[in-house]
C-alpha cells in the first residue's frame, strides 16, 4: 500500500478480499472524516511497535497508520474485520489480514 491511497481503497480492498462486499457496509462523513462501518469495527496493528489494536474510526486514524508504517524499514501491518451478527451483539473476529 501506497501512504497516498485513501482509507476508503484500504476498506474496500480487505472487504474484497474477503469476498464480503455485499454483506459489509461503510460511509466516511465528508466533514469531520468519520469512518462509520454500519455493520463491522476495523482495528490494526502494527508489529514490533506500540501501536496494537487501534481502532480505524476516522480519516485522521489512516493517515496516522500511514505515517507510522512508511516510516518503518520493513512497512507492515495488519488490519482486523469484526463483523457484528444482526442477531447477537457479539462481535465476531471475520478477518485477519496483513499488509506489507
């Protein structure tokens, strides 16, 4: 990943390649930079770093998350999909996804 892609490629990409993007939704709100997953919570981390289970919540989180990764010898992270079930409100770990 390229620290000049968006949030909004980061999601869509490890909704797809999960085969999920029909079953997970999301909005960013133009103003305040909000990343609202309607029904799933996004958290990464950062190995060999401080930075563990981070909640991805707004625009200004990403980019943070870039700067932090690209400044790094070996750029890598890894991003965390926990689906909510419509019929529980558990949350359900769907996805474990790396970048490097």
């Amino acid at each position: 990943m390229y620290k000049n892609q968006n949030v909004s490629y980061l999601l869509d990409a490890a909704i797809e390649s999960v085969d999920q993007t029909n079953k997970l939704n999301y909005t960013i709100a133009n103003g305040s930079g909000l990343v609202d997953p309607m029904n799933f919570d996004v958290k990464y981390t950062i190995p060999h770093s401080d930075s563990k289970d981070i909640l991805l919540g707004y625009v200004s989180d990403f980019i943070e998350l870039m700067d932090e990764v690209t400044a790094m010898k070996a750029a890598t992270f890894k991003l965390f999909i926990f689906e909510h079930k419509v019929s529980s409100s558990h949350l359900y770990c769907h996805s474990d996804i790396a970048y490097s």
